[in-house]
C-alpha cells in the first residue's frame, strides 16, 4: 500500500495553483495551497511544475523499437519498412525483442508516461514471437507501467489466401494478448478484413484497434467500414482506429459524414503525427498532404481524439524519444490544436483509448500524474524539460522501482 503524500505548489493546466493529497493509491484531497484538512505522511513540493494527469501511449511498437541502425528503408515508405524489416526478421530473437523494448519502457517512464498499449508483429515468419516477449515485457514492468498487448495480424486475412494468418491470430487470443489488431487497408479485401477482425474482437471479449487508412488513397475506408458494420450490427464495444490519415484526402462533406458515423458508433480515433509525416508523401515536393488525422473535425462531431508516437527509432520512423510532449508540440504545429487540447490526446484520451475511460485529476480516481519542471503548460511542451517527477498509484516512480524485476 502507498504512503500518503501532501503535493504541494502544484500548477495545474489552467494556470491555477493547488495541493493534492494521496492516499492509498488515489487522489484523496485537492484544493488551495495551504488547506489541506488530512494528515499525509510525507510532504513534496511540486513548485515550478506543470501537473497533469499522466501521458498515455496508446500506440506503440515495442517489438520494433531502436531497429534503425539494423534495418535500411531506402524508400523510407511503409512498404519499405516492412520489406526491410521482415529481411531481418530471422536475426530478431526472444532476448532482443524484451531488451530493446525495456529500453523503450524505460525512457518512457522517465517522460511521465504510465500506461501503454503495444502492438506486437503477429506473423507467419516470425509467429507469436512478438506476443511472447511483449507479455514478459508487460510483466516485468507492472510495478510502474501498465503496458496492454495488441495483435498487429499480417495480411491478408481474407479468402483462401487468409487461412494461416486466421488461424494465427486465434493462437495470439491463446497465448495472452489484450487487444485485437490488424491492417485492413493492406489486404485484398478490406472490409472483409475489418469484419473479420472485429467479429474476433467480439467473440474474444478483447479491444480493437485497427491499423486504419494509413494512406493517401481517397478511397480508403477502413474507418467507415468499421463504423458502419458497428451500427448495423448496434455493437457498443471497445473499438480504435489508429492513424486514418486518408481521411485528410477527402472532401469536407465526406469528412463531416463519416465523423457523425464514427462518433454515433463509439469508435475512437488515435492520430500518429511522428510516423505518418516520416512515412506519407515521399519524393512529393508541389503540395504535399501534410497526413495529419483530422482532429479538428472528428472531435466537432463528438469523437474521442487521441494522439501517440508510433514508431520509435525504427525504419517506419527513424527519429522519435520516447516523449509525449514531443507528439504535443508536433500536434501544435501540424494539427493546429492549442497546447490544452495537444496535452488532453497524449494524456486523458490516450487513457480513454486504452482503458475505455477518460483519466483526470479529481478526488476518487487514481493518483497518477506527471510534474514537469516548466513555468506553464505551452513551455513544457515547447521546451520537454527532462526534470519530471511520475507518480503511478500514489508512488513516486524512481530507477529502484524501475529495475526491480
Ligand atoms: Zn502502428
């Protein structure tokens, strides 16, 4: 069981200064500096820092995390990163796999994030191999991150063609995984690839979250797939879609259209700034697309936005730390959203994508939170100061916990 602490001094996103108090996991008091009516056991001082509730991942790739110096993607696409990684696919073993996405944990816990959702190749060539060190990663972690499993299926799925990889995919429901995942976009039938994925879903009483539209084609409708399939059939179940960068290429009508569908439907939508800039519109130099999701937009029709890395120094993004506030300032400056709504994708609706429920700071809901030494909330993500302190279920997270297992 934690220790009560009294947070002192805290800034809040709003500008507005407060105390927090803890107590056995959960947020026990807030209010004016000073007032605090309970007794703590311990006193910490956030002065000078920037509190919120903590950063979310909600789209990682653990399994392929500090590939870059191993894997060439001259093309620097998505089909050339694929082709690239599964030339080195036979050189990636267990104890690689859990070493370099540890490695990525870690940095992430140093960032403030507490909660990540992984997804982990699911391939004929390399089989569960993912799955399985990405389970002992999520158990060698659990004192400080809660890190969720997704299938990534290789395609196709579909027809005849799809029988190996269907029957794989109910091997990863076997062996322990979290979330049901795949890219319809990719195989020869899409829809019939986002029907079968999420039937899956259903029946193994796990979460979607699909690889969807990550393209420029205007024709691209995974997103409109599923959230079609979700109405027709009045399914209310834990349903993502990541990237949806097609969507970007349609007309506003169409955009509005859709959106109403996705929202009516439940479905959330997790744009991956980082990766999709790295990935779409290469060797273009009149009128690149910028591949942004549009946040705007979906969220005008009632959707739940939410906003994650990706790819983390691998071939599908070279480049990356590990840093939400990293993916926040990219999201001020190529999604146009203000610093509030880049630190609510990155922190409460990545937590609502993940587990289902928006996280936030009040009396009751768990004392999970990040403070980052900043004068407010548009330097810190300006500036990603590496001096945070993470508290996960009341406890100050520190390298002793880090490394405990
Ligand atoms: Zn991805």
């Amino acid at each position: 069981m934690s220790a009560s602490i009294l947070f002192t001094k805290a800034q809040l996103i709003d500008g507005s200064i407060v105390d927090v108090a803890t107590e056995d996991g959960l947020i026990a008091w807030i209010g004016p500096t000073g007032r605090c009516p309970l007794t703590t056991s311990k006193n910490i001082s956030l002065s000078g820092h920037v509190v919120t509730t903590s950063f979310v991942e909600p789209h990682a790739h653990l399994d392929k995390a500090f590939l870059a110096d191993r894997i060439s993607n001259p093309s620097g696409d998505l089909m050339g990163a694929i082709r690239g990684l599964e030339a080195v696919r036979p050189t990636i073993t267990h104890n690689d796999i859990v070493e370099r996405a540890m490695r990525a944990v870690h940095l992430m816990s140093l960032n403030g994030v507490t909660s990540i959702r992984t997804h982990a190749d699911t391939t004929i060539s390399g089989g569960l191999s993912s799955v399985r060190a990405l389970l002992e990663v999520k158990n060698k972690c659990s004192d400080f991150m809660d890190v969720q499993v997704a299938m990534l299926l290789e395609w196709p799925i579909t027809g005849v063609a799809g029988k190996e990889h269907r029957a794989l995919a109910r091997d990863a429901i076997s062996a322990g995984i979290d979330v049901v995942g795949g890219c319809p976009h990719l195989d020869l039938d899409p829809q019939g690839a986002v029907e079968f994925l999420l039937n899956l879903a259903v029946e193994a009483g796990l979460p979607l979250d699909l690889h969807a539209d990550e393209n420029m084609r205007s024709d691209s409708s995974d997103l409109e797939h599923l959230a079609d399939i979700a109405i027709r059939d009045n399914l209310s179940h834990q349903m993502n879609a990541s990237h949806c960068v097609a969507l970007s290429t349609k007309s506003e009508a169409d955009i509005d259209r859709i959106a109403a569908k996705v929202s009516a439907a439940g479905i959330t939508v997790t744009a991956l700034p980082q990766t999709n800039l790295f990935l779409q519109e290469r060797g273009i130099s009149t009128n690149p697309a910028r591949a942004i999701t549009p946040i705007h937009r979906l969220q005008q029709a009632g959707v739940i936005v939410a906003a994650g890395a990706d790819n983390l120094q691998d071939p599908f993004n070279l480049v990356g730390r590990g840093d939400p506030l990293e993916i926040g300032s990219l999201l001020m400056v190529s999604a146009h959203v203000t610093a509030a709504t880049a630190i609510q994708l990155v922190s409460s609706h990545a937590h609502h994508v993940v587990h289902g429920v928006a996280s936030c700071l009040a009396v009751g809901e768990p004392a999970t939170f990040v403070a980052t030494l900043a004068a407010n909330l548009r330097e810190s993500i300006a500036m990603g100061p590496p001096d945070r302190i993470v508290v996960y279920g009341g406890v100050v997270i520190d390298n002793q916990i880090r490394n405990r297992k």
